[in-house]
C-alpha cells in the first residue's frame, strides 16, 4: 500500500508533556486527514541514537545532559534537515534556537490556538516535499522510498514492482493509475502495464525503452509519439523545475 504520511519525533523527559503533546497532534492530523506516526523520546540521547528518519521532531530544551538544544545542535552537525520545535518554559533561550535552524518555538503550557496555527505552516512546508519520496507499507513496516531512485513501475496482477536503481525491487498491492496519481511528471505512462522515470530514459526505439545503466522495456504504439514529447521537454526544463504533464492518449 502507497501512502503519504508524516513521520513525527517528541523528546521530552516528562512523560506527562510528551502525552498531551501527543493527543494535540493525533486530533490535529485526523481532522486534516493525514496520515501520521508518532515515536517518543525520553532525552536526547536516545533520539540521536535513534536510526529513524523523521519530518518534524519537538524538543524540549530543560533535560538532562544533552539538552534539547545540544541534542538539536548534535542532530545539525549530522545533517539532519528535520523541522524542529522547541518545546520549553524557558523563554529566555529563544534566540538560541535560531543557530539550529529551529522553524518555532512554542512555550509550556501549550497553547493550542498557537499550536495550530504553527502546525498549519508546518503542513504547508512539508507540502513542499511531499511529492519527492513515496512512503510504503507492507506488513506492518515502512520503507521510505525517494522517488529519485525509482526507475520504473510495472503491474503484474494485482501487485506493483517498483525497480530502483540499486537494482532492488519493492512489491506491494495496488493499482497503476492510482499509483500514477501519487508521482509527479517526471514519471510516464509508457504502456498500460509501466510507469517510466525520464530521469532513466537512455534512448528508445519503436515498441522499446532502453533504461540507465540497462535493461528496457516496452512502450505502446500509441503512447511512442507523447514519449518523445515528454522526453524532449524534460531535457529542456530548467534545473530544478519538474517535466509539465502531457496528455493522456
């Protein structure tokens, strides 16, 4: 199963703060309809060892060694691009969290008209990456997938075949046109039964499509013409910029 979902950390050292945390956020993504999951921290140094990914991690700043603001500055150093959200009583290190990049800074007790109000921008701003990785789910586990390493999608019954550029394949229940629906343009329909990625096209010929670094597949009659379109204003699109959608045949 595709799904788009929001992975969130909270390190606090009260389990009490953590929980209520935990309940404003679940009522919050539930009425807006996303999926989310929710992992907790008791201090920093269990999130720093922690070999999760997340989108947004709250912090609070008075814990015991390393503080919150250590364990942001520690998670930085690693290159970690999470949204943070400092959750504290200590109002006079605010500034601080600017050299960590934090993106807010709410104060205890929470306020829940601040707190949705920095949720909404929160949304807004990982709407910005929502489209570039697909997250899958398969029995009971996830793989997050950036969708710069898919090279095709294929359908063989009712299972998709996602082949990735490590040469590894990911299989799970679904159906192609709504799996096309959660890829942006960079991504073709090439033949009912495939899904290209242009950014892996090396060439094509009548009835084929060769792939980086090998392999091909087939390409419909019908869909050949809209392929070259499709490739030719990919290769012209500005650095940065995703290919514009071509017409369904």
């Amino acid at each position: 199963m595709v799904i788009y979902m929001i992975t969130l950390a909270i390190c606090d050292d009260e389990a009490g703060m953590a929980e209520i945390l935990a309940d404003l956020l679940s009522e919050y993504f539930s009425e807006n309809e996303v999926d989310f999951r929710i992992k907790t921290f008791a201090d920093g140094n269990s999130l720093l060892e922690s070999s999760s990914e997340f989108d947004l991690i709250f912090l609070d700043i008075r814990m015991p060694p390393p503080d919150g603001m250590e364990t942001a500055r520690l998670l930085r150093e690693r290159g970690n691009r999470s949204l943070l959200i400092f959750t504290t009583v200590l109002t006079e290190t605010v500034f601080d969290a600017f050299s960590v990049r934090a993106f807010d800074y709410l104060v205890k007790p929470l306020d829940e008209k601040r707190f949705r109000q920095t949720m909404d921008r929160v949304l807004g701003e990982l709407s910005k990456e929502a489209r570039t990785r697909l997250i899958l789910r398969q029995k009971g586990m996830y793989a997050v997938v950036p969708l710069s390493d898919l090279v095709y999608c294929e359908v063989q019954g009712r299972k998709l075949y996602l082949h990735r550029t490590d040469g590894t394949v990911l299989d799970f229940y679904g159906r192609l046109d709504e799996f096309t629906k959660r890829v942006d343009t960079r991504f073709f329909r090439c033949h009912r039964s495939y899904l290209v990625n242009l950014d892996h096209i090396r060439g094509c010929s009548p009835g084929r499509v060769y792939l980086i670094p090998n392999g091909e597949i087939p390409v419909s009659r019908l869909r050949e013409q809209a392929l070259k379109q499709a490739l030719l204003c990919h290769m012209k699109r500005p650095a940065g910029t995703q290919t514009p959608p071509i017409p369904a045949d």
